[in-house]
C-alpha cells in the first residue's frame, strides 16, 4: 500500500465508487459479501487499492496545503516539481493560532514585530505526491489557497 487505507467514514462518503471500483474489478454484491467472509486478505487487497486510487488522484489534484498549531501556521502551494512554502510564527508565546482569538490576534499584528515570517522552497526530491501525502499525515489540510495567496501577494508587492 502507498498511502493509507481510507477511514471508514470515508469509505461510507465513497460508497458509489468504491461499487464501481468493484465492478471494474468484476466483483458484485453478492461476490464482495462473500470476499469478506471467505477471503478477508482479498476483500482488504481490493480496500487498500481502492484507498490508494483515491489518494492518487486527491495528491494528484492538491495545490494548496494549511497546517496550524499553537504558535505557527504552515502554508503551502505546490506545484509539479517543488512546493512553495510560507511559515508564520507567533514571538508572543500566548497566542493560540488554533483559536478564533488567535486567528483575530494574528490578522491584528500580521506585518509586527510580533510575527515571525519566512518564505522557502522546496524540491521534491522524490515522488510529488509521497510528499505531499508526508504533509498530510504530519497534520496539513488541503485548502482553497485563500490564506496563501493574500500573503504571498502582500508579500511580493
């Protein structure tokens, strides 16, 4: 397995797919029930290659990447070959960016001497999507780039 097998909410979200993923697979109803009684390692292969199916093509289509936690904020834009990053860090140890006051504190005192701002880039020295799914796994999200963009633009005005 490449990624990591979807929850089971997942799973329930997908159940549509992962029927046709199935029947692809020329598996019905009935033949999937029987799998999961008869040869559970076989019903659990079909699992983890659906899983990584849908993970392909999420890593395949993610551009933007958030990561919170109490005093700083990873933003991330990726692209086929590096990923651009942006990280905000609180000098005042109070602040709790996994807060609405956080946040608001933040919006506040954005461009102080209170934040602590740096830009980088990086290669993907390996697989583009192994990479990315390594962000998500360490708590990134995928995001619609709204917090990205605002601050890169500030940032190169």
């Amino acid at each position: 397995m490449k990624y990591a097998r979807l929850t089971k909410e997942q799973f329930d979200e997908l159940h549509a797919e992962f029927a046709n993923f199935l029947a692809t697979q020329t598996i019905d109803k009935a033949e999937w029930d029987s799998l999961k009684i008869n040869r559970p390692e076989v019903a659990e292969q079909e699992l983890d290659v659906f899983s990584d199916l849908i993970w392909e093509g999420v890593l395949s289509r993610a551009e933007f990447l958030e990561h919170f936690s109490k005093n700083h904020i990873f933003l991330f834009k990726c692209f086929e070959k590096d990923v651009q990053s942006i990280v905000l860090k609180s000098l005042v140890p109070e602040t709790d960016f996994l807060t609405k006051d956080g946040l608001q504190w933040l919006s506040d005192n954005m461009f102080t001497e209170n934040i602590e701002m740096k830009v980088g880039k990086k290669v993907f020295t390996e697989d583009r999507n192994g990479s990315i799914f390594e962000l998500i796994q360490q708590g990134a999200f995928l995001s619609d780039g709204q917090l990205f963009t605002q601050i890169n633009t500030i940032i190169e005005s």
